[in-house]
C-alpha cells in the first residue's frame, strides 16, 4: 500500500509584514514538504478585517518568493471562504456539535468557565443580544505522536475548553477555519509552532467531527526576543529585509540546527534551499526555543 502524498501548508495571519519567527516556520514546512517529494501550500489566514491589511497580505506573500519559497498551488485567501464554513456551521449545529452563546467572558470567569444560562443544552435564548457559537467538546483524554517532541497527551473537558467557532462580531474563528481548510486542501502533515500545541486535542475532535481524521503534526520551537518573549508582530518583531534573503534563510536554518557547513558553499537563494531540502535533519531542531 503506497503512502499518501505529503500535502504541508504554511498559513500566516497578514496583521503585519512576515518576521525571522514566521520565516522560521515557513521554512521548516517548507523543507519537510521537499524532503518527503511533497506539495507546499500557502494560506492566507485573513480572517480578521479589524486586525489586518491588503498591503500586510502583498508584503507577505512578496517576502516569501523574495526567500524562493512558491506555493504549489494557488495562495488560497480564507476571506473568500465564509459560506463554506457557514455551511460547516450549519451542520454542527443540527448535528448537536455546536451551540449559541451569549455569555460575556466576565460571566463564565465568574463561573468557573461553566455556562450560568445553560447554553450548551439549549436553554438560553439569545434573543437580540450578540452571541458566539462554540464547538461542544466531549470530555477526552487525547494522545497522538508528534513528529518532532514524541508522544503527546492532553487532557479535554467539555464546557471548560470549548472553542469558539464563530466571535459575536460575526468573524469565524481560526479553530474551526483552519481545520475546515486543511481537509478541503487535503493537508496530511502540518508544522507549525509550538505556541499552538495547546489547541491540538481540541482541533483534533473538531476535525473528527467534520469527518475527517486529523493529519500528523510537527510543532517546532518559537524564536524569542531578547526579552524572552516569543517573536511576533504584537511583540514588535521587526519586518525581514528582503533584500537580504539569502542572510535570513541561512540565519533561519542555523535556527533549526541545521548544518551551516553543508550549506556554505550555495551561491544563490535556489541552490541554498536545494542543499538545505537534501541534508533536511529534523531530529538536529533543538527542542527548546531560542
């Protein structure tokens, strides 16, 4: 029986242009992709019009092929996907996987994350008061093997932990976008930081829950500021020069303990991602961030 077909993506918010922490992250998908002869996505996780910009999503996309890492396929933008996950929501709702929510975050910090007017089973009335719907978890104690940090378990409880799918301001929300876009993309495998390793079991069952088994996942370290907080746009990383692309990428790969003197010799931005998809060695990613 042959192996399915390697499908990664690499999936960024434009709330700002791409930093050396995104790029990290790119490139590790992007490599583990090439090294297993498969296909590499790019997402545009736009699903936040308050938050981001046409011109964040251009420079974005501009810096990636400035570093020489193409889609495969078209750039696919989440914003022209709401009446997919409308209908998404529609089924888990009839189904008795989703409900409505008006409750505040103060109610439920007030209440130990429980829902003080029932709304999980139904018994709330929204009426004319903005509400969210939330995915109905079910209590789990989930394990699953990742690629890089070995045997995972977390532990789930219904009510406490269930995600919201669609915020009171209308938008849909990441966990459910983000799992109904990978199965329609067909997305086996999935590297991404380990900031995101906390919402696995959840997403697992929501991917279960639209049919779906989940794909193999491979959380890499973030890269922290000289403050020791994760790189991130909130946190004011600084926007990658693209002129120096060729510098970034090998900053990037020394980041993921890859071998800098296999690589020395690339003359160009190609050959350098050639000999860094050829010597690929995940296990040498050290497994604390830097």
């Amino acid at each position: 029986m042959t192996e399915p077909l390697y499908r990664g993506r690499f999936a960024p918010s434009p709330t700002g242009p791409l930093h050396f922490g995104s790029l990290v992250t790119a490139v590790a998908s992007f490599l583990e992709a090439r090294s297993h002869n498969g296909i590499w996505l790019v997402r545009i996780e736009d699903l936040d019009p308050l938050r981001e910009s046409p011109e964040a999503t251009d420079r974005i996309l501009a810096s990636l092929d400035a570093h020489g890492l193409h889609s495969d396929e078209p750039v696919r933008f989440q914003s022209e996907r709401h009446a997919h996950y409308h209908r998404l929501i529609d089924r888990l709702l009839e189904c008795g996987l989703a409900y409505r929510c008006a409750c505040s975050r103060k109610q439920l910090k007030e209440h130990g994350g429980r829902h003080p007017e029932g709304c999980r089973e139904g018994h709330a009335e929204p009426g004319e008061r903005p509400y969210a719907i939330r995915f109905a978890l079910h209590d789990e104690h989930s394990e699953w093997h990742d690629q890089l940090l070995g045997p995972q378990s977390q532990t789930v409880h219904a009510e406490l932990d269930d995600p919201v799918i669609l915020r009171k301001e209308g938008f849909y929300a990441y966990q459910l976008a983000v799992v109904a876009d990978d199965i329609d993309q067909g997305i086996t495998h999935v590297v991404r930081g380990s900031d995101l390793l906390d919402m696995t079991a959840q997403q697992q069952q929501i991917y279960r829950a639209l049919g779906a088994q989940p794909p193999h996942w491979m959380h890499i370290p973030v890269i922290l500021n000289d403050e020791g907080q994760k790189l991130s746009k909130q946190n004011h990383a600084p926007a990658l020069d693209d002129q120096l692309a060729k510098d970034n990428l090998q900053r990037a790969l020394a980041a993921l303990g890859q071998d800098s003197g296999l690589l020395s010799g690339a003359k160009d931005i190609d050959t350098l991602l050639d000999l860094a998809t050829a010597n690929w060695a995940p296990e040498r990613i050290h497994l604390t961030a830097r």
